[in-house]
C-alpha cells in the first residue's frame, strides 16, 4: 500500500465523530473541547467506559469530571477526594431535582449512615462482603491467601450469617458483630471451654443444623485452642476502625437507599481521604454492593436495563480500594445501563492494585482520554497507542577530500505519530483522545466556562457555594445541608 507501507495513523478530525455525537447536547458525554460521545449505545455502538489518565494538576477535575457532572442526564456516584465537587456543584444538583446523599470517610460527623448489612440479602452477598472486607484491610498485601486468612474467612461468615439470619433488624450491623467478637473467648489450656458465642451456635445447631453460620463456625472450631486463639485476635485487628465511636454511628442503620440510583435521578458524593486508606475497605465494600445491588435490579425488575443510567466517576480510582472482580463487572455492566468512568494519574497506580487485570480493565474502556502525565511507562504506552505513521526519510551523505563526492538517498521508514517524549511535552490545554475503532484525536481540553450550565457553579459564583455542614438527629428526622443562602433538605427515604 503506497504511503503506508509501514502506519497509517494520523489525527482524527471532526468528520470522523460526527456519526457518535447526539444531536441534543445534553445527552453527550464531553470528552475535548471539540469532541463528546452520545450517552447513547445504540447509537455509538461503544460501551459508555472511559479511562481518563493524568497526572497531579493535569485537571480531572476541571477539564473531564465537572463538565460530565453538569450534563445531568444520569444518576451519579462521584468519587470526591476532599469533597470540593460537592461544594463546587451540590447546589446545582439539588436545583435540578437531584437527590442527594454523602458517604464522608474523612469527617463522619458530615456523613449519611450507611450499613452495608442492610444489603445482605442471601448467603452469596455474604460471601462477597467478607471477600471485600479481607481484601482491602490486608495492609497493601495482595498475596495469596494463608492458613490464617482462609481461617478468619470462615469466622466472619459464621457471625455475619448469624447476624443476618437470626438478629432483629436494627441488630443487623457491624456493633452487633464487635458484640460477638468480644464476648468470644479461646482458653489454650481448657479445650472444653464454652464461651457465650459457642452456646450461641450450638443452640443454633440444635435448632438446624445445616444453618449457613453453623457450618462455617464448626470449620472455624476445627482449629486447635492456640490457633483459635490467633484467628480471634487476627479479626479483632481488622475491624480495629470501629473502635471509633462515630464510626459504629455511621454503619448502624441505613440511609443510602442504593437501589433508587437506578431508579431516579440521585447523585451520591463518597468523600475519602486520598492520603489515608484507613477508611478505603468501606467504600470498596459501597462500590461492591452497588454494582451488585444495580445488576440485579436491572435483570430482575426492568428486563436487564436500568430505567435511569447510572454513571460512576471514580476520580483517584487507584486510591479508594480494590473491587473484587472489577475487570468482570465492568465488563458486565454496559448492557444494564451502568458506566464507569476510571480516573487514574497513571499506567502504574492501576497495576499496583490490580495486578494483571489493569490491562483488562483499561481495555474494557472503549474511550481513553489523556491530559497529560510525565510517568514515562505511561507516556509509552500513550505513544504505542496513537501507533505509527509512513514518512519519506531523506540522508545527505557528503565525502570531502581529493575526490569530494556527495549523495541523496530517499527512504520511507516508520515514525511514531507522538514520540513517548512528545506525548510528555504535551501543552497544559492539550489532551490526547481515543476511541475505540476511530482515529486518534489531538485537542484541547473542555473550557469549563463555556457549558451553558457553568453559572450554576460556585466556580461563577462564590454564593454558589454548597455548604456540608449539616446535622443528622435520629432515623425519623431529616438531615440538612445548607447552601450559604438557602437550606436543602436531603431525601432520607429509606
């Protein structure tokens, strides 16, 4: 092929997305100042995955995760390090019939309840919570599983099963489970010892043996005195965050009401601490129920396509914990009406975490948006991506002496399109765009100020300012947040 004989990659230009792009703007997905997806997939054809990768002060924020917050035409689950998105667009939320809810992991005296036992609804949900739970308190140590973790497994499926099975609604939670656990009580010297717990299970035993929490307490009960003994104390230390009393508060009862994401217009702000990951198995635990509790909504009640879409912006994606079997949900989660949006300042925080299944989840991301990023593994990769283009190579060879000779040879020869070097002088307001199957674009980042919706922003306005501070009394009262001039009142249907 003449002109290709070694690429053909060259930048995109507008006709070549016009074709994804909605005609009604608010239905788009913006991606660069020149370039936005319909939300639509039967119309792109292309799952609504994106892969945003930058590094610190690239503008994630700003450039990608605002503007597609202010579209407002899904439900939103917003990923919020510091919670300034929230003050930044809370009002215009709330204005635009929004519901609104806050998980806060860094002041839980700002947060909505949430208990992840409200959502336990067979024993495979048991499984998952425990998986979840183990897998982000396991101090950074994603090796394989131990004696001693496979045993702790199966004592906190024993509780958690009892708790669920046989305690009284508002019983269901993780100080019923400290409850269990301290009074728990291993004698090395006296292997007949019975403490409340065991009596506990084996009247349960007597009741049905077959129980769920009875089987997993009798693998657990295997193990010698001494062992026991370690296991207890090895539970005890993951759940040492609850000896935070605000904590055990906030997971008492619930107040997130999940499933309603799918079913009208909500935006939930999960505030973590991108510096401390003490707090970062609870919103793995969240993020795992969610995409769950939507699957099986979908398929169960709305024919396998959720009535709202629902969009999640997991800004420090790298930093909120590991979902268990996340490169298979986002697979999975296209056909019921449910994206993600994986936000990353680069290549390397997602292997870190997810080991080989980085390739996987970046691949299932039709869309991969660049801001920019001077990690040089990611600026490889970046350059492999756009690929290689056909160029004429011309040497001039000059000989000089007493027979003085000069030469002119002609080559074509490949080149990549942006260098891994060049892809690193990228200018602050470029990015580089991809689309699966379309060619690469090179443009410049959305202008936050030109959405229509910007004025609505405390960016505008400072009087725009969406204020958390708000108070929760009991169950049957309502939790406020106030703006600097008006109040809101936050939906807390249950």
């Amino acid at each position: 092929m003449r002109g290709v004989e070694h690429g053909s990659a060259e930048w995109g230009s507008k006709s070549d997305i016009k074709d994804f792009v909605d005609k009604t703007d608010d239905n788009n997905m913006i991606l660069t100042n020149t370039e936005s997806i319909s939300i639509n997939t039967r119309k792109t054809l292309r799952n609504n995955n994106i892969a945003v990768i930058g590094g610190s002060g690239s503008g994630k924020t700003r450039f990608f995760l605002k503007p597609n917050l202010m579209q407002l035409h899904s439900s939103y689950v917003i990923t919020d390090p510091k919670g300034t998105v929230l003050l930044e667009c809370g009002k215009m939320l709330v204005e635009s019939g929004y519901n609104l809810k806050v998980l806060n992991t860094i002041n839980f005296k700002k947060s909505m309840h949430y208990n992840p036992f409200s959502y336990i609804k067979e024993e495979k949900d048991i499984l998952k919570f425990v998986n979840t739970l183990i897998i982000n308190t396991n101090d950074g140590q994603n090796t394989k599983e131990d004696f001693w973790v496979k045993a702790e497994r199966l004592l906190f499926q024993a509780l958690i099963g009892y708790i669920h099975y046989e305690c009284a609604e508002e019983e269901k939670n993780f100080e019923t489970l400290l409850t269990l656990i301290d009074n728990m009580e291993v004698r090395e010297d006296d292997e007949d010892f019975k403490s409340p717990v065991d009596i506990l299970f084996l009247e349960l035993e007597e009741q049905n043996p077959k129980h769920f929490a009875v089987r997993q307490y009798k693998k657990y009960k295997l193990s010698a005195g001494k062992t026991a003994k370690s296991i207890l104390i090895s539970v005890g230390a993951r759940l040492a965050p609850f000896d935070i009393d605000v904590l055990r508060e906030i997971t008492k009862y619930d107040e997130m009401d999940l499933s309603s994401i799918g079913e009208k217009k909500t935006a939930l702000f999960i505030i973590v601490d991108d510096t401390d990951p003490t707090f970062n198995f609870l919103v793995a635990i969240l993020y795992t129920q969610l995409f769950n509790l939507l699957c099986n909504l979908a398929d169960d009640k709305y024919n396998g396509r959720l009535p709202i879409h629902v969009r999640c912006l997991l800004d420090e994606f790298a930093n909120i914990g590991q979902i268990p079997n996340f490169e298979k949900l986002i697979a999975t989660i296209r056909s019921r009406e449910i994206s993600a949006c994986v936000i990353l300042q680069n290549i390397s925080q997602l292997k870190a975490i997810y080991k080989d299944n980085s390739a996987t989840i970046i691949g299932n991301c039709d869309t991969l948006l660049f801001l920019g990023s001077g990690e040089e593994e990611t600026q490889k990769n970046i350059s492999s991506k756009v690929g290689k283009t056909t160029i004429d190579h011309v040497s001039y060879n000059e000989s000089r002496g007493q027979n003085s000779s000069m030469s002119v040879n002609h080559q074509i020869i490949a080149r990549d399109l942006i260098t891994p070097s060049e892809v690193g002088l990228l200018k602050t307001d470029e990015c580089l765009l991809f689309l699966r199957g379309v060619k690469p674009f090179k443009s410049k980042k959305f202008t936050l100020e030109k959405h229509k919706r910007y004025k609505l922003l405390s960016d505008y306005d400072e009087k725009n300012l969406f204020n958390i501070e708000y108070s929760i009394h009991d169950t049957s009262d309502s939790s406020w947040i106030e703006s600097t001039e008006e109040v809101y009142e936050l939906n807390l249907d249950i």
